[in-house]
C-alpha cells in the first residue's frame, strides 16, 4: 500500500516555499539541463519556474541551480550541490513518512 504525501516546507509566516513543483522542477532541471525546459517539461513559463526557484532558494537559505555557459542552447543550468542534498533528504522523509503511515495503518487496522 502507497500513500500519496505532499510535504511543504513553510516560512514562519506559513507561506510555502517548497514542496512537490520545485522538487520536480529540480529534478527536471537535473535531467534536462535547464531551467527553461524543465519548465517547458511542466508546462509552465520560465518566469513562473524561476519564481518558484527563487522562492525556494530564498527560504532555503541558500542557492539551488548554478547557470552554465554554451552548449547547443546557448546554456543551461545544473544543480547545486546543496539542491541534490535537499532533493535526497525530501526524498528520504517521504519515503520513511510511508513506511510509517503504513506500519501505523497495519497496528491500527490489523490490515
């Protein structure tokens, strides 16, 4: 049995700043190596993804994609390496978040 998780991560005024739209537009920038068609990928407008990145990276704390110069495209971006730790610890906690949800669901309901 899955569960279906949507974790935040919340500024202490309670807007969100993170969650499942940047993590998998960091993981589409990851793959696709840019900005642009990561948020192509999402349908979204590059305005709108690197709104989203900003956000992130503002209530982070700290930056999540470097800019590269060249290529085909006229450039791109990569991840930081601080993006990937945030990417593998997100990951994690949902991951053990269902396993939890699911050993508590089994103590509870015997299923």
């Amino acid at each position: 049995m899955t569960y279906d998780w949507k974790l935040y991560l919340c500024d202490d005024q309670g807007k969100k700043f993170f969650g499942l739209g940047p993590m998998q537009l960091l993981l589409n920038v990851s793959e696709l190596g840019s900005l642009k068609k990561a948020a192509d990928a999402m349908n979204l407008s590059y305005n709108k993804a690197l709104g989203m990145i900003k956000a992130a990276e503002k209530g982070l704390g700290f930056p999540l994609t470097d800019k590269k110069i060249g290529g085909e495209q006229g450039g791109g971006s990569t991840l930081t390496p601080a993006a990937r730790t945030v990417i593998a610890q997100y990951q994690d906690f949902c991951q053990r978040l269902d396993q939890c949800a699911g050993e508590l669901f089994q103590e509870i309901f015997g299923a």
